[in-house]
C-alpha cells in the first residue's frame, strides 16, 4: 500500500511520487550512514590472537584509525598478551609507535597471569587490569560510546 504524501499534488503511481519515495529512502541511508561513521569515530580493538603476523594487522589499523583523528584504543586479551615481551624484545617499529601514542589501553591481567606473562607485561609500564573477573569488558568500552571490534 503506498503511503500518499500530504499535499504532494501526485498519484501513487507517478513518477514524482516514485522520486519523492526513492529521494526520502536515499535521504534516510545517507542519515544512517552519517550515524554509522560517527558511532565509528570511537573504537576499540580486542586482540586476541597471540600470532605477531595477525597482531600487525591491529597495530596497523590503529594506527590508519588514529591519523584519520578517530579515538582508538587497542585491548590485548588471551594469547595477545604474549606479545607484549615478543613486540618489544624484537623492537618492532609498529609497537613502538602504538607506545608512543599510548593506544594501548589494557593488557588482561587474568590471561597475563595464566600465561606466566604478568609480572613482565606489570614491569612494562603499560595498564594491566580488567573489570570483569580481570578481564577487561566489552560493556566498560560500549558505555563510553566505543565501538568494539575483536580481531
């Protein structure tokens, strides 16, 4: 059934009123688009993967995030708190950038633990906590408006 616009002047079945439908249906995708990227202009990387080859890949895309001026924040969680000892003994010029910035927002103190890493990832300087049973939690991040993405 089509929705008739008051005082539009046209059937439903002409081309204005198709154009008025398809102008209103474009106007709506570009607003939620335009929502979309600024709910984007907050995100936080989850890395989980204890691989330095995938962990990279979250240095380089938060590094590509904070140049285009979003707030990024990288969380190292499971066997990515490995790497912390692995990035830095290697001197991996990435590392040190994501440092520099201070991107790196919390290492997860319980897999830290688990993984006999805790007491170096402590003396490194870098936040060691977490809100959920010392793990950090997703919730902490979405209550503050970041968008969280787990790589």
């Amino acid at each position: 059934m089509w929705i008739r616009p008051p005082l539009m002047g046209f059937s439903n079945e002409s081309l204005s009123y198709k154009l008025f439908l398809s102008s209103l249906f474009c106007g709506m995708i570009g607003y939620i688009f335009e929502e979309r990227m600024d709910s984007m202009d907050k995100c936080v990387i989850f890395a989980f993967q204890g691989n330095p080859v995938c962990f990279v890949h979250v240095l380089l895309n938060a590094l590509d995030m904070h140049a285009k001026g979003k707030d990024v924040k990288i969380v190292l969680e499971g066997e990515a708190v490995t790497l912390v000892r692995k990035m830095t003994e290697s001197k991996n010029p990435l590392f040190r950038k994501v440092l520099d910035l201070s991107l790196i927002d919390c290492v997860c103190r319980a897999c830290s633990a688990t993984l006999g890493v805790l007491e170096y990832n402590e003396q490194s300087g870098l936040p060691v906590g977490g809100d959920m049973s010392n793990h950090p939690s997703f919730l902490s991040y979405t209550e503050r408006g970041y968008q969280v993405i787990t790589l």
